[in-house]
C-alpha cells in the first residue's frame, strides 16, 4: 500500500492505493481509496485501476466526465509515485 498526492479541480487531495492483484510483471489491479468523503462516494463502484505493462489502462468507457476525469488524474499520480520510485 502507497498514499499519493492529486489535484483535482484546484484543490490538492490524498488516496491510498492498494495492488489487490499482481498477475507476474506484466499486470497489476490497485483498489483506490480516496481520503476526501465526497470524492470517495463520487468514485464509489469504479475505483479499480489496472495496469498494464507498466502503463495504466484508461480505455474510454461510459463514465459520465467528471468521474473519467477524476480516475485520469489519480491514474497519472499513481504513474508519477512509480516514476519516481524507480528513479531513487
């Protein structure tokens, strides 16, 4: 488990993520959550994210905007931590 840092409409938030699945070095499935009440129910039902080969999945699907806005943000957070973490 890992927290990140995000923005999302001009304010700064945090979320823990979880692997909850690894599937060898090629997939990963992470289970968000948001430390922000409002934001989490927002999420509420799509908060899984999967990677894989080392690039989040962020397919268009029928998520009204705001919520595919919000899962993109956090996605890029979750990427830049990974980032990061390799670059240390």
């Amino acid at each position: 488990m890992f927290s990140i840092n995000f923005k999302y409409k001009d304010a700064h938030y945090k979320a823990l993520i979880r692997v909850v699945e690894q599937k060898g070095d090629k997939e990963k499935e992470y289970r968000i959550t948001i430390m922000n009440g409002e934001l989490e129910v927002l999420l509420y039902g799509n908060h899984m994210l999967v990677e894989k080969d080392g690039k989040i999945d962020l397919r268009a699907s029928d998520l009204p905007h705001h919520i595919a806005e919000l899962k993109t943000v956090i996605a890029h957070a979750v990427e830049s931590f990974h980032a990061e973490e390799h670059a240390n």
